[in-house]
C-alpha cells in the first residue's frame, strides 16, 4: 500500500490523497484497490476529474483509476 499522490494546503496540510492497495498470496496478486482521499465533506466535479487525472498521470487507469472504473462511496 503505498501514497501515490498527496495534495497540500497553503499551510502544508494534507488535503487530499491518492492511496494504492495490493494484496499478494503466493506471489500472486488477488486485490488492487484505490481510494481518492480528502479532509472535504464534498467535492466538486472539477476537484474530482483532478483527482482521475493525477492518478492517470500517475499511470494507475489499468488498476481501476479512471472514472468508468471507480464508484462513490458517501459518508
């Protein structure tokens, strides 16, 4: 599991996060996951596609990043 992007207020806090997740069993991989992290209650659709394009950037569409691949889960 591993951080791949972070974004950073002006006051250096963390505000958004992009995490990878993998699981291997025998040298096999059995789960990716990604999950789009942000200390906002509510994002903007705009605050979102930023989001799919630093994780496409990031060369991460063939693990499930891009958003036909991706749900919401509302908290």
């Amino acid at each position: 599991m591993g951080m791949m992007d972070v974004q950073k207020d002006a006051a250096g806090q963390y505000t958004e996060a992009i995490q990878f997740q993998c699981l291997e069993r025998g040298g096999i991989r059995i789960f990716e996951g990604i999950n789009f992290l942000s200390r906002a209650p509510t994002m903007s659709d705009a605050q979102m596609s930023a989001m799919h394009a630093r994780a496409t950037a990031a060369g991460m569409d063939p693990y499930g990043a891009s958003a036909e691949q991706m749900h919401v889960v509302p908290h």
